[in-house]
C-alpha cells in the first residue's frame, strides 16, 4: 500500500477530530488588531513555529509518537501527564481534551488498532490530541517523524483557515502566504527533533492572553 495515503489521512482536514473549530488565539489576535493582514499573519504564525511549537508541543508530540511506535507505554502515559499538565488557558484544554476524545472514538472503531494501543488508550480517562495522534500513527504505520511533520502541516493549514474566515484574505493570498511560511515549517520540524528532552519548554505570553480573552470574545466563528 503506498505510505502517502496513510500520511495524507492522518493530515486531512477530513479526519473527524474537530480541528477547524479552533483558532487557538489567533481569532482574538484579529479582533484585537494584532493581526491585520498577510504581513502580520506571517509574523504572528511565524513567531508560534519557532518560539513556541518547535521549544515544546513539536518535540513532546514527537516523543508521544516515539515511545508508542516502540511500545514504551511507560513513557507515553508520562509525556501524556506532561501533556495534559502545560495546557495554560481553559479553552486550550478542552481544545486537546476535546480532539483527543474524538480521536479516540475513530481510533477504538478502526481495525488497525492493535491490541495493546488499543489498551493504552482505553486506560487514559481523558486522551488528549497528541496521544491520539501518536496511537494513529502507529496504526497506520507513519513514522514518528512524519507524524510530526502532519502535525505541523495539518496545524499550519488550520491557522490559513482561520485567516480565510476572519480577514479580507483570499485563496491566492493564503497560497502566497503558505509558500512563505513552509521554510520556518521546516525549521520548526528540524529544531523539535534536534531538542533534548531537558530542554523542552516555552513561554507563549501573547498566545495565552489571546486564548483567555478569545474565551470571553462576544462574537466569534470558532469555539472556545
């Protein structure tokens, strides 16, 4: 079977977790005027790659994806902790809580489960998205580093979405935009697997004051 199909199913929007619900911030961002065109979008995401997911959420989601293709269970509940214990708004929470649940139930109705992810995961009262994501990528045979990188894409095309919805900005535009943001999602990918597990941590002061506030937004096209 072609691994591009495995790859491209774990990053398509079609996948039923709920991930184009969420702006994570960048909503609030825009209605507060911090992010008014493709300049300061590009600067906004661009500072969200590499000033926070490639210091923490890239290399943790790649140590989930590790230790479950290498049947480490140990680890993966430890990095789960980890996980669910760095959310710093609600509505970042409930985000990961809520695609995380979702992810599980597609996952529990999928044949490729084996038998003891299939227990890892029944084991977790609450899943969150980067054990769900590390479950399916072992069960459909994708590599941690590919899973990694289907995160970031799959991340990536989601905040373009956001863009799409909340600014004058179009399909060209955003393809525009994609081009050049796909270098420093290449360096996002290569510093999060570069980076020690002693060394994993960030401090998104913009994005969780944006979060907190996006709870409270009074009109708003993405959930909280």
């Amino acid at each position: 079977m072609n691994p591009a199909w495995a790859l491209l199913r774990l990053a398509s929007p079609q996948l039923p977790i709920g991930g184009y619900s969420y702006s994570q911030g960048l909503e609030m961002a825009v209605e507060q005027g911090k992010v008014t065109d493709s300049s300061t979008a590009r600067r906004w995401i661009g500072d969200q790659l590499l000033l926070n997911l490639s210091r923490f959420e890239a290399p943790l989601l790649l140590d989930h994806c590790q230790a479950a293709a290498e049947d480490d269970w140990s680890l993966l509940r430890e990095r789960c902790d980890e996980h669910r214990a760095s959310r710093e708004t609600r509505e970042l929470a409930q985000e990961s809580r809520q695609m995380g649940y979702s992810l599980k139930q597609l996952l529990l109705g999928l044949p490729e489960l084996d038998d003891s992810a299939r227990q890892c995961l029944t084991q977790v009262d609450e899943p969150h998205l980067a054990l769900g994501w590390a479950l399916a990528a072992r069960a459909w045979g994708i590599s941690p580093q590919d899973a990694l990188a289907a995160w970031l894409w799959s991340w990536l095309e989601n905040q373009l979405a956001v863009l799409m919805k909340t600014l004058p900005l179009g399909q060209q535009a955003a393809q525009r935009l994609t081009s050049e943001l796909l270098p420093l999602l290449q360096q996002a990918e290569q510093r999060a697997a570069r980076l020690s597990s002693n060394d994993y941590g960030s401090a998104p002061f913009g994005l969780a004051l944006a979060s907190m506030a996006h709870e409270r937004q009074y009109s708003r096209l993405f959930r909280s």
